[in-house]
C-alpha cells in the first residue's frame, strides 16, 4: 500500500491524495459509508450504488 500526497491547503491544512493498494486506487478524501453488523443502515442498495456511487464500503462484520 502507498499513499501519495496530491496537494495541501496553506491556511486550512486540509490534503487530497491518493491510496493505491493491490486492488486498486482510492482517492482521497472520500465519502465510505459504513456498515455495522454487515449492513449500511437507513441506504438502500441502489442508492449506494447508483445515487452515492460509492467507491468503497467498510463492513463491520463481526
């Protein structure tokens, strides 16, 4: 895994970057919606999917 820095804000100090991992690349920031116990409460599938076009879900299966 890498991170690479894009850029960087002087006043507010805020940075977008990029992540490549084995897998592929995440840019960052980035919206990841969360599912705990396996599920991403109150989104359905298609919105994530279709409406939230998210790049990468974090599932909390434990």
């Amino acid at each position: 895994m890498n991170f690479e820095l894009q850029t960087t804000d002087t006043t507010t100090k805020a940075r977008a970057g990029r992540i490549t991992t084995d897998h592929g690349v995440i840019e960052t920031p980035i919206f990841m919606p969360v599912g705990t116990v396996a599920s991403v409460k109150g989104v359905q599938q298609r919105e994530l999917t279709e409406d939230i076009n998210a790049d990468i879900i974090l599932g909390n299966t434990y």
